[in-house]
C-alpha cells in the first residue's frame, strides 16, 4: 500500500510552458485534493475531487485545471507557467468529505518556474 | 470554517513534553479539532483530532478546553524527530468536502 504519489519530485519551467503534476492513490478514497505551499507560508486548496468526473475550485484555482476520470488519479494541469506559481505543490485524499475524516498526504512536487 | 491563532515558534527540550497552544474561540459545535505537522519538505502528517473530550493516541494528546474555544496538543516525550511546524485547525462538519484551512502553524524546535 503505497498511499499516496507523486510525480515528479522536482521540475523547472521556462515561462509560458505547461506541465501536468501526476497523483495516484492507492487507498480507494473518493475524495482527492490538490494543495500548494509557499515558502514559508501554509497550505493553500487549489482544487479538490469528490469522486471520480467530479472537481470543484479551491482558494487559489486561476492558473490551474484539474480533471477525475478514474477514483485512483488526479493530474493538475498547469498550461502557461508563470513565475507566481513556483511553488511546493501536495496532493492529499480522503475516504470521506466528513470533517472526522483524515486526509493523507503526498510527498510533493517542488516545481520552479523561471 | 473557525480559524485558529497558534505561536509562530517554539522550542522544548529533547525527553520533555512539549506543549503547542491553539486558540480557536470562534469554534463552532459541529466544528472538530484537527492537528497536522509537516516535517522538513514532507507532506503534511496527521497528528490526532477531537471534538470536545481529551483524546490520546500513540503520537500525541490533544486537550480541548470545556468551552471548546482552546487546545493543547501534547507531545509526552518530544525527539529531535518532532522538529516540525504543527498546524492547529478546525474543520466544519459533514459537508460535501470539509476542506483544511491551514494557517502558518507552530515551528517546534527540539533541543538536545
């Protein structure tokens, strides 16, 4: 049981260029999450999944797209990188929305855009 | 949902319990006590989370006062391993995604 993956660990952009974030979980969990944190600071939502063809905006959506076509994935999509979005990114899902409900995270994806 | 006011730094020493305060006055009934840490460049882990009585588990403690409107999260016997930031929230109840709300947390330093 692997929990929780991402791909890749590490990536840098050139302005403009676009790149999907990879995320698979393992744990049959309705519930996916994409998270990003800056230096320093806490976690932001980007955008979250409740089930497989379902996705909604977080906080912090605009740059981003997401897509669930199967409960195991959810890929974030960035289409023209922009400096603002160098950032450590997480994904995280759950089995429930329930708020007694734990979320596991990822180890990340540190992506610099230059 | 609540939001929470934790130190911005603390420090314990290495076999002691270290103590992390957590305010969260404006908590409402159906609202849970969750507390996350994230070690160094790792993904957030969950720590333990309560509604209104002390929870104990094999990592931690959590105390919540009986107004509910402040937590403790002990950690009994703190490692170098504890060196972390612990993020205290609060999460509404069932909704269709109870999202967390992080805030900047409470970088705990454990001394030798």
């Amino acid at each position: 049981n692997a929990g929780v993956t991402q791909t890749p660990k590490f990536r840098i952009l050139k302005i403009g260029q676009s790149m999907t974030l990879q995320c698979t979980q393992d744990m049959n969990h309705n519930y996916m999450y994409w998270y990003r944190q800056d230096p320093g600071m806490g976690l932001k939502l980007i955008y979250y999944s409740v089930g497989a063809g379902i996705t909604d905006k977080g906080e912090v959506p605009n740059g981003y797209n997401v897509s669930r076509s199967t409960t195991e994935d959810f890929p974030l999509r960035l289409e023209l990188a922009a400096p603002s979005q160098t950032s450590v990114y997480f994904c995280a899902s759950s089995d429930s929305g329930a708020s007694t409900d734990t979320q596991y995270f990822g180890p990340g994806t540190r992506l610099t855009v230059l | 949902d609540a939001k929470t006011t934790q130190p911005p730094s603390m420090d314990c020493a290495e076999g002691r319990a270290a103590n992390l305060p957590c305010n969260h006055s404006t908590i409402s009934g159906n609202e849970y006590v969750y507390w996350y840490r994230q070690i160094h460049s790792q993904g957030p882990q969950y720590i333990i989370h309560g509604l209104k009585n002390n929870e104990t588990n094999e990592m931690a403690s959590l105390i919540i006062t009986e107004d509910r409107k402040s937590s403790t999260l002990i950690l009994p016997h703190a490692t170098l391993r504890d060196t972390a930031v612990y993020y205290c929230i609060v999460r509404a109840g069932y909704s269709s995604a109870s999202k967390i709300i992080f805030g900047s947390g409470t970088r705990l330093s454990i001394r030798p």
